[in-house]
C-alpha cells in the first residue's frame, strides 16, 4: 500500500457560472492557484466543493478535469461518500482509476442504518481499492448523526489494508485522541487529519495533516499556521490559529455562500452555490466584505489569480 | 479577588462509609493527600465527589471539612450547584462564611434554561457574595446548555468577581472562541480544562485542569501538565495518550471506576451513592490490570 502522507491539503469549491453550470475555465484558473500558493495535495468534490449537488456524472467530470490539470504535480484525493453504498463504491472504483491518489468517504447521506450497516457501508467503499483510503468524521455536517467511535475504526483497521486515516471535522479532543492513541498501538503509521483549520490541538494530540478550504481565500496565513504545527511550536500558532478563527467565523456567518464570498472579496470569483444552498445576497456579500476588511492581515493575501 | 489558578488542581472524590454515609476522616487523609502530592488548588464537591447525590447538610459539613483539612496551603473553592437555585445561593453564602477562597458553578440543571436565564442565574449568584467564582461549562453533559462566548463576555462585564471558568466542553472552536473572548476583556482570566484535555488546550490559553485521575496518579498528571506548559509536544502526547486512556478507564458511571481505582492504589474510599453503581471485586481487579499495563502500580504513590 501506498505511504501517502497528504500535508497541506487544499480544497477547492466548485465553481459555478451564472445558469449554475461548472465554469471550467474558472476552475483552471483556481486549480493553478491552490497550486501555486502552498497546496502539498488537492482534495476535490468535499462537501466545501459542494458535492453532494453534483450529479455523478458532473462528479466523474470534476475528478477527471482536475487530475489533468494538476498532471501529476500533487496528489489528488478524491471525496467518493453517496447515500447508497454501491454508488459510492462504484465512484471509489472510478478515482482509482482515473488515477486518485486516495479516496474519502463519510458516512451514509439521510439513512440512519445501523451501526453494523454504516460500518458494512464504509467498509465495502474502503475496500472498493487498493489505493489510501481515509474516513471522514464529520458528525456536525451529517446532522449530527453517525458519530464514529474507536471501536468501529479498530474494526475498520482489520478489515481495510488500505485504511490511511481519519479526518476529523468534529473538532472533538476526546475523539481524536481515542482514535489516534488507539490506532497508533495497532499501526503507528495510521493517520489523523484535521478537516478544517483548527490544527494547533488537532496537531497536538497527532494531526500529521490538514484539509483545508480557507486555502482558496488566504494560502499564506494557511501555510503558516500548517507549518509551526508540523514543528510542533504550538504556542508559537497560536495567534496565526485565532486569526484563521475569525477568518473562519466571518465566512460560516455569511451562511453557505460565505467561502464563496470571500473568494470573490479576495478577486478570484468563482460565482454562488448551486440550490439548494443559499446564494449570498448582495447584503450579505456587503456584511462579509466589512468583516474581511477588518482582518489586516488578508491584506498580505494575493488578489486576484 | 486575587486568585490566581494554575496547574494540576484536584477535586476530591467524597469517601463513604459502607452505610453510605459521609466518612469525614478520610475525606481529610484524602484532601490532606492530594495537597501533599501537588494540588494547586482543591475544590469540592465536583460531579467526581458526588455532589448531586449529598444533602444540603451534607455539602455544608464536607466543605467545611475541605477548608480545615486544607488549613490555607492552596486555595478552596466550593462547587455550589444544585438542581434548586436557591440551594445554590445557599451554599454560595455557607462557603464565603466558612472562609472558602471561591466557589464553582455549572449552568443550571434539567430545565434547558434559556440563555438570558443562564446569565441572569450567574449575575444572581456572583453578586451574592463577595468571593471569587468560577463558571464551569458542560455542554456535553448538560445537553447543549452552555456557556458560549457571547454569554461569557456578558458575564465578564456584569461581573468583576468571575475569575475563572471550568471549561468542559473538549472542543477546538468552543474553547477558542471562550479563550479569545474571554481573555480580551480580563486577562487574567484562568480557563481551566475540565479533566486533564491539557495537550490540545494549553497552546490556546488553558492555564491547568481539574484532574480526574489525580486521586490514582497524581505524579502522572503533574508531569503532563509540566511537558504541556513547557513546549514538549511529543512527550505531552504520549502522556495525554496515557491519561486518555484512564479516562476511558474510569468515566464510565463516574466516578465509580474510580473509586474503585482507589482501592487498588490502597487508598479505599468506600461505595459510591446510588444511582451510581459502586465498582465490584471484579471491575476492581480489571481496573488493576489496566493501572498494571500503563504503569501505574509502579510508578505513583500507593496508600495514603
């Protein structure tokens, strides 16, 4: 199996024309940026690349467009998760070869099955390849349904070769150190990543990688803060970490168009969200723009492509 | 309101005698312990000490306890909660006359009280006495009612006697959010981390933990908190790793495990109340070969 360690991880939205088809042409232009600015890997159709409003075939598209275009220079991690399970396997089959890196999946979308059955669902996505494979903990955007447990990843690690890691989203200390700790016994080489940017505790207690889709809107401040965490001076992130915090707050106020927005605030406009997602209205584009304002710091974060 | 909290504090658990009863004399060898082993701080009763399950004359009598066993060499602070308020400012007012150093308040039980409820109770509270409080947030086991960081900021400006806050939630974005708030407007604000969560927090601002396993292994606690607060990640890691797995240990039905922990430390504290189950011969003899496997038995202090 593959030793892929991901690092850097930047995600990218997707982004959309005005009759909300994907603009390709834009989508070149902010893969090269992620490219340039600091992204280690890619990690495409997240749920901040608005996936599940992608219908397979657009997702196959995506995965297929973005893999050209990075042509070998970064490792790219394809998001596979669906509510059936052979869908999802099917997508896993298709990045593989296409030519991912390694895949990732969450938990089912709407059914709330049984633990085993969740497990079952994970389990046949994972083992669907030979390449990495990482589970994404993201309890808060899954309705704060299918909470993953330590004993569920052990079973995972026995059932999956390709088992990589977890990404966690939940931000929850007693869980990533459960895992981690757990695993590490089992296979030191087992990896946690932090799903979004809160890297000095996710880091702390083992974090080797971060998945990040604030790296579209300010890759400097992101870099910075990822690579203190890699030399483990956590108090030294400290104030990187809380300026990324309120960069962070500004866009989740801003509701789903908010990491939009700040793209656009930032002159690399990659239009709204598809419905069912909000767009963000021009008052609230207004709102995001002043709070962005107020973070000094992006103004030492490129404009522009 | 000079108080300053740091370290590795503890919060006894309550000894019982077989009839369940309060057993004060060990509770003394107990306080008397845990200060002599490095507590920077005591309080009592936290959840860990039963507090829910002791009357109102009970509390009284085991803080009164805790302040002479402590006789000034660290700080006192008195956890007040109740399911009634107005036992709460009960005890809130024994505390302060009994020379109590500060007391300790979690938001209010089983209502899902609103927020401006939950500000008003601890403005309420606060300006009740003339001591220092601390608040202490649980969201997790107070089903989502909590202390975010709009209400702490209210509190802080409503209240200059609010000095430190047990914060229990584990939560990357809630304790940031708290610490940054809260740290702006008194920066000498403490936040403590509920139980020893001291690797992910003392990088954002945590000052120290109220400990869960300080009554089993006290030099093991110290020794995370002095690797956290000095910059040594790996070896913080691995002795959070350890910790975590003693929590693991002994939160199930806390803090029963742990008393029965204490039994094999040789430091037997009796039953725990009901509805808490009280650790059998056998769940004793498993916690033993946990304490065994991570080296404990070994390396921190057996009897009292």
């Amino acid at each position: 199996m593959s030793t892929l360690t991901p690092g850097l991880v930047h995600t990218t939205v997707t982004p959309f024309s005005a009759d909300l088809k994907i603009d390709f042409a834009t989508f070149e232009k902010l893969i090269a940026f992620h490219l340039r600015n600091g992204a280690e890997a890619l990690a495409v159709q997240m749920h901040a690349g608005e996936s599940v409003s992608l219908s397979d075939t657009e997702q196959k598209q995506v995965l297929d467009f973005v893999l050209k275009q990075v042509a070998g220079k970064v490792p790219v991690l394809a998001h596979v998760s669906d509510s059936g399970t052979a869908i999802a396997a099917a997508r896993a089959r298709y990045a593989e070869k296409a030519g991912a890196a390694a895949v990732i999946a969450t938990a089912t979308y709407y059914w709330t099955p049984p633990a085993a059955m969740v497990f079952e669902h994970i389990a046949q996505i994972g083992s669907a390849v030979k390449i990495p494979f990482y589970l994404l903990h993201a309890p808060d955007e899954m309705g704060g349904s299918h909470h993953m447990n330590t004993d569920m990843v052990m079973k995972l690690m026995d059932r999956l070769p390709n088992f990589a890691g977890v990404i966690d989203t939940s931000l929850d200390w007693q869980f990533m150190i459960n895992i981690v700790s757990n695993a590490w016994r089992r296979n030191p080489k087992f990896q946690l990543a932090a799903g979004n940017e809160y890297m000095v505790s996710a880091g702390a207690v083992g974090a080797t990688s971060m998945i990040t889709s604030l790296s579209g809107v300010a890759p400097r401040h992101i870099h910075k803060l990822y690579d203190i965490c890699r030399t483990e001076k956590y108090f030294d992130a400290r104030s990187t970490q809380e300026d990324i915090v309120l960069l962070r707050r500004a866009v989740v106020q801003a509701g789903h168009g908010g990491l939009k927005g700040a793209l656009r605030a930032m002159g690399r406009d990659c239009g709204q969200p598809r419905p069912p997602l909000d767009s963000l209205s021009p008052e609230g584009y207004a709102t995001l723009k002043a709070a962005l304002d107020k973070l000094t710091w992006l103004t030492n974060e490129p404009r522009g492509w | 309101m000079a108080l300053t909290l740091r370290g590795v504090m503890q919060s006894p658990v309550t000894p019982l005698k077989d009839d369940f009863s309060l057993d004060i004399p060990t509770y003394e060898k107990l306080v008397d312990f845990h200060v002599r082993t490095g507590a920077t701080a005591i309080s009592w009763p936290h959840h860990k000490g039963e507090s829910l399950n002791l009357t109102m004359d009970e509390r009284k009598r085991g803080a009164e306890a805790t302040v002479k066993a402590v006789a000034g060499r660290v700080p006192v602070s008195i956890h007040v909660s109740s399911l009634a308020v107005e036992d709460s400012m009960a005890l809130a007012q024994h505390a302060q006359k009994i020379g109590a150093d500060a007391i300790i308040a979690i938001t209010p039980y089983f209502w899902g009280p609103s927020k401006q409820a939950i500000y008003d109770y601890f403005v309420r509270l606060g300006n009740s006495i003339d001591l220092p409080m601390i608040a202490y947030n649980s969201p997790s086991y107070l089903e989502g009612v909590e202390i975010d960081a709009e209400l702490i900021e209210r509190l802080l400006i409503a209240l200059p006697n609010l000095i430190a806050m047990k914060e229990a939630s584990f939560n990357s974005e809630k304790f940031m959010e708290i610490s940054r708030v809260a740290l702006k407007i008194r920066p000498s604000f403490s936040i403590v981390a509920g139980v020893e969560f001291l690797a992910p927090s003392v990088p954002l601002g945590c000052v120290g933990s109220y400990s869960s396993a300080g009554a089993i292994c006290p030099n093991l606690c110290t020794k995370l908190f002095d690797a956290c607060i000095n910059g040594r990640s790996a070896e913080a890691r691995e002795l959070q790793f350890k910790l975590a797995r003693l929590w693991d240990l002994f939160r199930d039905q806390y803090p029963s495990s742990l008393k029965g922990g204490m039994v094999v430390m040789g430091r037997p504290v009796g039953p725990t109340r009901p509805p808490l189950p009280t650790a059998t011969k056998e769940r004793q003899a498993y916690i033993a070969t946990q304490l065994e496997e991570l080296g404990i038995l070994s390396t921190e202090p057996h009897g009292w």
